[in-house]
C-alpha cells in the first residue's frame, strides 16, 4: 500500500481500528496508539533504534499486539515548512517500513512536537531531567498522533 494522503486514511481504515503513531528519530522511536474510537492517543514505547530489520520487527510485533490498523508517522518539517535530511531520513523508514507490512500510512507534521511535550514535562508535570529522557519520545509520538486524530475528528464533522 502506497503512502495515502491524510484526507484518505479515515476511508482506508476498518471500523473500529486503531492508529499507532510513530516518533522517528536518529537513536530512538518513539511509539503512541490510539483507542478504537479515534480520539485518544496514548505514549506505549520507545524503541532504541539499532538496524532497521531490527526496528521494524520490534514494531511490526507492537503493530500486531496493539492490533494497529494504520500509522502516523511524524514528518520533521523545518520551521518554514522546507523539508530537510531529516526528513528525507524519515521518508525512507516510512517507505522501507511499508515494505515489510501493508498498511495505510500517513505523514503529520510534527513541528515543535518534542518541544511542546518536553515544555509540559517540565512546567506542568515537574519531571525530572533523567525521566524525561525516558518519556520525551513516545509522548511526542503520542502527540502527533493526538494532532492527527483530532483533524480526523474535524474532517469527519
């Protein structure tokens, strides 16, 4: 399955199937799912990137316990809205990704993502340094995907 613009993943989705958002760094990857109705994203895990092969069937495995339907990858879009290595880098996990399972993905813009969750973490939650190392990855991962379920909301009416 090719990667689908946003405006075609509700349509591509079955009933009842839940999104898994992914945070694709350099040495991590960040991992969120959402519950069957589409409206909460929730942090599940973080995987320390090592080989590819490697990462994808640590994913794939997730993908198929958490019974996943579709995936939101997040694009690192630089601030004036160019694309850059980074993601030209993500593109192709996402595209080396679909090569190993079919399903509908997507791309959602993730600018200030890490920012906004690490801002949180710090001002409202008061999490220390050393755990927010720990948690800065699937939260972020969490909301992308949260950004995407909402304009999935709004789309839907």
């Amino acid at each position: 399955m090719p990667i689908l613009e946003f405006e075609a993943l509700a349509s591509a989705l079955p009933a009842g199937g839940r999104l898994m958002g992914l945070d694709v760094g350099d040495k991590t990857v960040g991992v969120a799912l959402s519950d069957t109705l589409l409206m909460t994203a929730s942090p599940i895990d973080v995987i320390r990137r090592t080989k590819f092969t490697a990462d994808a069937e640590k994913l794939i495995a997730l993908i198929r316990a958490r019974e996943a339907a579709g995936i939101v990858v997040g694009l690192p879009v630089n601030m004036d809205g160019s694309e850059g290595p980074r993601c030209q880098s993500v593109r192709q996990f996402a595209a080396n990704l679909l090569e190993k399972i079919d399903l509908p993905m997507v791309f959602w813009d993730e600018r200030l993502s890490t920012a906004a969750v690490e801002r949180m973490l710090v001002d409202e939650m008061d999490v220390s340094r050393a755990r927010r190392r720990e948690v800065v990855d699937k939260a972020a991962a969490a909301y992308i995907l949260q950004g995407a379920l909402e304009a999935l909301r709004f789309r839907r009416g």
